[in-house]
C-alpha cells in the first residue's frame, strides 16, 4: 500500500512533528486496508479532527493487485 500525503495531514501547530507521524504510523497499522474509502475516512478523523485542521488535506491510498486480484505486498 502507498499512501502519499500532504502536511496539512500531520502538521499541527504546537504539535511535535515527530509524534504526529508516529500517531498517523498508529492508525494506519490498526486500520482496516480492505475498504480503503472507510480508511481514508478513518485517518482523516482520528488524525485530524475537522476542529483541529488549519490546512487543507490531500490523502491518495493506492493498493497494487495482480491480475487474480490478489493483492502485492
């Protein structure tokens, strides 16, 4: 899986880089990778409540499969 993102995702004024993306490590090892619009949904709400957001958030989820559907890792 490849999920490129931009910093309004994980930077947070006043917050340490670092734990933002440790936080962001977190969510996505305990998500569900089979529905990747639920994923997206759920990183965009437990990374960056809409209350806490000061920047816009561009989040793309690819998942590589080979030609039986099986997915590549």
């Amino acid at each position: 899986m490849l999920l490129p993102y931009t910093d309004g995702l994980v930077e947070t004024p006043g917050t340490d880089l670092d734990d933002s993306l440790a936080a962001l490590a977190g969510h996505l090892s305990a998500a569900d990778d089979r529905d990747l619009s639920g994923l997206i949904g759920t990183l965009l709400v437990r990374v960056r409540p809409a209350s806490r957001r000061t920047d816009d958030i561009a989040l793309l989820v690819l998942r590589i499969s080979d030609t039986e559907g099986r997915t590549s890792v």
